[in-house]
C-alpha cells in the first residue's frame, strides 16, 4: 500500500462520470507520486468529499495541491480523429496518472521507456519548456511519433478506464 503523503483528492472524468482517487507523494518510493491502494487496487470515490472523509479518516496527510479533474475526452477526441490539435496537457497529464496507477497496483506499464521515451519527453518540453532546449522540441509530430504517441495514449486510457471502471463497479460508483 503507498503511503501518501501532502495528497489531494483527485478527479478523472471518463463519459460524463467522475471518479476521484487520494494522489500525492509515496513516501516509501522517494516521494514519487502515487495513488492510494488497498488491497492493490487503487481507492476511488464518488466524490471528492468522500475521497477526503476516508483520508481524514485514516489520518492521511492533506497537501497543498488544488483539488482537479481530469477530462479524457479531449484526448479521446483527438485518439478517435474526432479532434485535429492534441491537447498536451491532458496528454501528458494522461500519461502521469496512468503511470501512477499502474505503479500503485504492481503493473509495469511506464511511457517514459522504450519508443515512447521521445514522445513523453518531447510532452514534458511542450508543457514545461522553459526547462528545455526550445530548439529541440517542435509542436509538430513527425509520422513515427504520432504512432507511438497515438500507442501510448491508447494504453494509458485503457489502462484508466479499466481501472476506474472495474474498482467503480467494484465499489458500487455509478
């Protein structure tokens, strides 16, 4: 079980449905950011009043961090050719809570290795590029990256919605 410590209740919305998670620092992994599981599955909620009450209740340590939502779907959008920009943002915030969840639960999903290691960083310099060479990021994606990028976000929405889905259903969220 992660240890969280300065968390928030976070939110994801999948399809007009929200469901919020405690994330923060894990203190029992260098204080990489994590989520709080219980019996390996991450916890989720309905609110993010519940997700609070059960952190006061087990005596969690509250953070600084504003309180989110996550909307998939202008990444769905883009994924199903529904959208021409991608958002990277919510793509590189996809990817970050993915990679937090599948490391919380023991699964080894990381984007940040292997052929989407270029994509992530090239994601990290489009959001942060002042700690960036600007000359070496370009907005645009070159045929090779927009397949693993269009791969990596894939799996990461899978991965969410397959977590979120199934611990809701398993939780009686609706």
């Amino acid at each position: 079980m992660a240890q969280i410590q300065n968390g928030t209740p976070q939110g994801i919305r999948f399809d007009r449905r929200t469901t919020y998670f405690w994330w923060g620092e894990d203190s029992m992994s260098d204080g990489r950011d994590s989520v709080a599981t219980a019996h390996g599955r991450v916890e989720l909620f309905r609110s993010a009043a519940e997700c609070q009450a059960r952190a006061d209740a087990a005596g969690w340590h509250q953070g600084d961090a504003d309180t989110n939502v996550l909307d998939v779907n202008p990444v769905q959008g883009w994924l199903g050719r529904r959208r021409f920009d991608l958002d990277v943002e919510s793509a590189l915030n996809i990817l970050n809570i993915a990679l937090d969840f599948s490391a919380a639960t023991g699964g080894s999903w990381d984007p940040r290795w292997g052929a989407a290691q270029n994509v992530y960083s090239k994601l990290v310099a489009l959001n942060v590029p002042y700690a960036f060479d600007s000359r070496s990021y370009k907005s645009s994606w070159s045929p090779r990256e927009n397949v693993v990028l269009r791969a990596a976000l894939g799996q990461a929405v899978a991965l969410l919605r397959r977590e979120t889905r199934n611990l809701g259903a398993a939780q009686g969220h609706q």
